[in-house]
C-alpha cells in the first residue's frame, strides 16, 4: 500500500504540478515563450527525464514534429495496424512522455504516440508565443497532421485532459474517441483548495519541500510519505528549471462540449482535489455519447490507482467504435 501511495503521489507531480500555478505567478516574467533558467537546470532536468524514459517501452520511432509554434517532440509505440487509429497520448503539466509509462506498458503493440507538450517542461522547443485556447488546439493539430495521422484515439489526464478536450472541440472530424482521465476545466471549475496547493510550485524560490507538501495533498498522499522515484524526481525538476509561457486554460462552455459527439470515456475521482466530481460528473453525462464512471476513493491520480480497470474500460470504448464503423448500414426501407 505504502509503495502504492508513493506511485500515486508521484504521478499527481507529473500531471498537475503547475496546471494552475503557472497563471498566477506574483513576479511576471516578460519572456513570450518557456525557457530554461539556466544551462545547468536544463542539464539537470534531462538526466532526469532519460532516467525516467526507462520505465516506458522502448520507442519504434523519435519524431521532432515542426509546427507554427515550435518543434515537438514525439515518440511512436508499437506498429500500425490496417485500419485501426493510432492512440495519441496528451500529458498534464510539468510532465512529459515518460509520464506513460504504465498506460503505455497497458496498451502493448498499440501503436501510441507519447509527445512532449510546447511551451512546457520536455524535450520540445517553443519559439513562438502561445495567445490562447485556439493556438493551444493548433499546435496539437499540426503535430497529427505532420505525423500524417487522420484519425486517432485521444486520451488526456489533468491538464493534458483539456487540451485533449480543446483539440476535440475544434477538430472533431480527428478524434475517433476521447479519453478524458481526471481533467481540468472541462467539466467544472477548480477547487479553491487546488490554487493554494500549487501556488508555490509557482515560485521556484521557495523550498522544495513547499512545492512538495501542496503537491501531496492534491495526489492524496499522507504526511511523512516518500515521494522518491525516477518521475517525481524529473518533474521537481522541471518545476524548478523551467519558466513555462502558457496561457491559463479557459473553462470550455456548452458549445464547445456539444461539439465532443465522438465516443467519449471520462473517469473521474469521487475524493479529487482539483474538480468538484459531482458537477463534473453531471456535465460529462450531457455529453452526446458519453460513458462516465466515478471510482469511489479515487483521487486525482486516478491512472495509478487503477490502471487496469482504466485500461479495460478504454479498450470498451475503442471496441464499440470499431464495431459501429464495420457494422453494415441497414438496407433502405427497415
């Protein structure tokens, strides 16, 4: 169990760290993109993320994916499969592919690709500014687009739960199903207590320790716990090297969530302390065609404590999907 708490604290760093502190810094910085603050904290944050890139499967393909805002990069699991759409993974804030090690892992011959979102702590390079939710959507699209993929099977947690969900909204021509584990501002606002939490993640000045206590409430660990492992020491990391430029993400409103009419999956966490689960839940059930499930003692690192059933509530969704586009159409006149 004590391992277990640790994982999931570890993750909840991974995904949330900086999803909301990043907009209310109390000394602005005047840069328009991300930046490393310094050669060492680059070096420092890469050794750290190699280390926890060896947890993931090992790649079939590393792509640096150029688009209107900075290069991505991306890395390819798995093989193609004739007409089975690839799954693309959305990561939440000061994280990065090597947090989807364990879905990854899951998803076995699955072609995935994993990508390191712009403007934000990875290997990509932003050098352009981003002005908002719909330059947020474009860069994500012309990534599917120069990996030549027409079709996909989205999934996002936390953060990367609404840029999926942004994505999906203007593009949903792209999706062939959205995965939505945990996320932020697309069902409901924020949990007061989830702003006080991640604002010292804000201030790199502050103790380490600061960054970590808020950051363990909100993944659901007790005090006194250990949080050490190759992924939580990468995103302290990033937290502490790297000065993000994103805009604060907006609440998506009833016309953007009509648009979400492909097959969509959200799981939430009924002890969750970013979302408030009840409002969430009842505003992802409006949603055209929508399975929503509430585990009962989930927290906001819901991926780590079931990973299985996760797993094969996904493979659900993707089957009904598969099944509806081969399923003949009825013959005129039934």
């Amino acid at each position: 169990m004590g391992r277990r708490i640790r994982r999931t604290t570890a993750f909840a760093l991974a995904t949330i760290a900086g999803s909301v502190a990043a907009g209310f810094y109390l000394v602005r910085d005047p840069s328009p993109v991300g930046y490393w603050r310094s050669a060492s904290a680059r070096a420092r944050y890469l050794t750290q993320y190699d280390r926890a890139f060896r947890e993931c499967p090992e790649p079939t393909e590393v792509r640096d994916v150029r688009t209107e805002f900075g290069i991505v990069r991306v890395y390819r699991f798995g093989a193609p499969r004739p007409g089975v759409s690839p799954v693309v993974l959305v990561p939440g804030r000061s994280s990065g592919a090597p947090m989807w090690a364990g879905t990854l892992s899951r998803l076995g011959a699955q072609e995935a690709y994993a990508i390191d979102a712009l403007g934000d702590a990875g290997k990509s390079v932003q050098d352009k500014p981003l002005g908002g939710a719909e330059d947020q959507a474009a860069w994500l699209h012309e990534v599917l687009t120069g990996l030549g993929l027409t079709r996909v099977h989205l999934i996002g947690h936390s953060f990367g739960g609404w840029s999926a969900a942004n994505l999906a909204s203007r593009h949903p021509e792209r999706i062939a199903s959205l995965t939505l584990w945990e996320p932020v501002l697309v069902f409901g606002g924020l949990r007061w207590q989830m702003y006080i939490a991640t604002l010292p993640s804000a201030l790199p000045f502050l103790p380490e320790s600061w960054r970590r206590k808020g950051l363990d409430s909100i993944g659901g660990a007790t005090d006194g716990e250990a949080i050490e492992n190759p992924i939580a020491t990468m995103i302290d990391a990033g937290m502490a090297g790297y000065r993000a430029a994103l805009p604060t993400p907006v609440q998506l409103d009833d016309a953007a969530l009509e648009r979400l009419s492909m097959p969509t999956f959200v799981g939430l966490g009924s002890q969750s302390a970013v979302t408030d689960t009840e409002a969430a839940a009842q505003a992802a059930r409006t949603l055209p065609d929508a399975t929503v499930r509430v585990w009962p003692g989930g927290t906001h690192s819901l991926p780590i404590q079931y990973p299985d059933e996760l797993q094969a509530m996904w493979e659900a969704l993707v089957d009904s999907e598969r099944q509806l586009k081969s399923s003949p159409l009825p013959a005129e006149g039934n």
